[in-house]
C-alpha cells in the first residue's frame, strides 16, 4: 500500500515538473515572439514615419526628382519576373514530389535547389551580368534584371511546392485514384488546390524578396531609366513597356541616393523610397492573399 502511495506521489510530482517546465517554455517562446514582432512593427513605424515627415507631392511625380518611374519599374518588373519563375518553380516541385524517383541524382537536385536559394543576391547578380549582358553583348537592360529575379524566385518556389505537396495525406491520392482519376487529374485538381495556400505564401515570399532586391539588379537593369510615359510602343527605347531599356527600381534608388546622389534632397527622397517599397510590399501581401481567398470560396 505505501509502495502505490510512493509511486503515485512520484508520478505526481514528475507531472507537475513536466507541466512547470511546460509553461516556461511557452512563456519564453511567446516572449521572443512578442519581441520580434516589436522589432519588426517598430522598424516599419519608423521607416514609414520617415517617409511621411519627408513627403512632398513632387516625390510621387514621374520628374527626376520623383519615384514615379522607379515604382511602375518594380511592379512591371516583379510582374514579369513571377510570370516566368511561378509555372517553372510550381512545376519543379510538383515533380520532385510526385514524379522524381528516390535516388542520389534526386538527392543531388534537391541539394543544389536548397544551395541556390541560400546563394547571396550579389552572387546571382553578377551571373546574370555575366551571362545576360556581357555573353549577349548588350547594356544594362530590364530583362537581364527580370531573368535574374527569376533565377532567384525559383529555387523558392520549387522547394515550398514540393515541400506542400509532399505533406498532402496519402489518403488524398488514393481517393482520386479510386474514383479513376489520372495522375495528372490528381495533381491538377487535388493535390495543388489543396496545397495553394503554402505555394501562395511561397510567391509572397519571392516576390517580397525580388521587391527589395538592388545588389543583383545594379549589375543587370542598371541605375538610371529614361522613359516617356506618353509612348506606349514597346518597341521604342524609351517606352515603359520596353523590356530591354535600362530601369532603376525603388531598392535601387535607395541605394543610389545613400550612396552616390548629388540631389540636395537625397536623404528625404531616400526615406520616402523606403517607405512605398514597404507600403508596396504590404499591399502585395495583401492583395494576394485576398486573391487566394476569393479563389477558394469559389
């Protein structure tokens, strides 16, 4: 009887450790959660307060001294960029997990995706310099940027597809299989609705990451665009819409006027910079999400 007695006592006593133990680890983890996102709201307060304290009406024209370009080159470039990198990065990592067999080529593929999407932006940067301007014999051009910005997108995207697509239940594809679907039914009409969300938050990601990029982008679209926004043939040099012209973005503006401008106002465009790269970035965020929402109430 004191032997049960000892034994429940014990028991008792390593549960409430355990649950002691328990609590104080989430305490911890809601504390450094609780402080990274006052980190992350303080570094956004401050950067769009700049951007408001030095907001003039010129800094939202299409003038020199204005950010007007820069900003219809990051959405026209980021646009374009994702047009290329989303079907080839969704595409390689709906075969890596549904059609690659196991085996030490795999291995190696998945490896050097995972390498790639770790590489610096600058190390990228200066390939694309290499292989799409220099190899080409041509300038500083967007669609070097824009290929560029691809090649970073996609090993993202691949390994957050492959990644959702893998932990779908096997109960999933054993169901379609059994009513008589195709592999590729499956995958279209299955296995990628039921895994958008993970690939959406996959394309936030690029595309937040290709909206601050400037080291890779200094060496391919270049740091100046002389654009006429009353010429709309994209086959004129200084059209918008002309892909192969030299176009600076907002990340390459904030770095240029940091470090190189003359303007006398330099510092206070740079903040207001910063502050619409954040806004645009947010707004994307949003309107993506919103998208995929819509989507799947359909």
């Amino acid at each position: 009887m004191r032997t049960a007695q000892f034994d429940q006592s014990i028991v008792q006593k390593n549960n409430k450790r355990r649950r002691s133990q328990d609590k104080t680890a989430t305490i911890a983890l809601y504390a450094v959660a609780g402080l990274f996102l006052l980190l992350l709201a303080a570094i956004t307060l401050y950067v769009i307060g700049r951007g408001v304290i030095s907001f003039t009406p010129k800094y939202l024209s299409f003038q020199k001294d204005g950010l007007g370009v820069e900003l219809f080159n990051t959405v026209y470039m980021v646009f374009l960029s994702l047009v290329i990198s989303v079907p080839l990065g969704v595409g390689a990592g709906l075969y890596m997990a549904e059609y690659a067999k196991s085996g030490r080529l795999t291995n190696i593929i998945r490896t050097s995706i995972e390498t790639l999407s770790s590489l610096p932006s600058i190390v990228l940067g200066l390939f694309g310099f290499l292989v799409f301007v220099l190899l080409e014999k041509a300038t500083w051009n967007m669609f070097a940027g824009i290929l560029t910005l691809s090649i970073i997108s996609i090993p993202l995207l691949t390994r957050v597809t492959e990644d959702a697509v893998r932990e779908i239940p096997n109960t999933y594809r054993e169901g379609s299989y059994g009513i008589g679907a195709t592999k590729w039914q499956t995958i279209t009409k299955i296995l990628l609705p039921a895994s958008m969300n993970r690939i959406t938050t996959g394309v936030v990601l690029a595309a937040g990451r290709s909206f601050g990029e400037a080291a890779a982008l200094i060496y391919t679209s270049g740091l100046t665009s002389d654009v006429d926004f009353t010429n709309w043939n994209p086959l004129s040099h200084t059209s918008p819409l002309n892909i192969f012209r030299t176009a600076d973005t907002l990340a390459v503006r904030i770095w240029y006027l940091k470090t190189s401008s003359i303007l006398p106002d330099k510092y206070e465009l740079a903040d207001m910079a910063a502050a619409v790269l954040i806004i645009l970035v947010f707004v994307f965020n949003l309107t993506a999400r919103y998208l995929r929402r819509r989507s799947s109430l359909k």
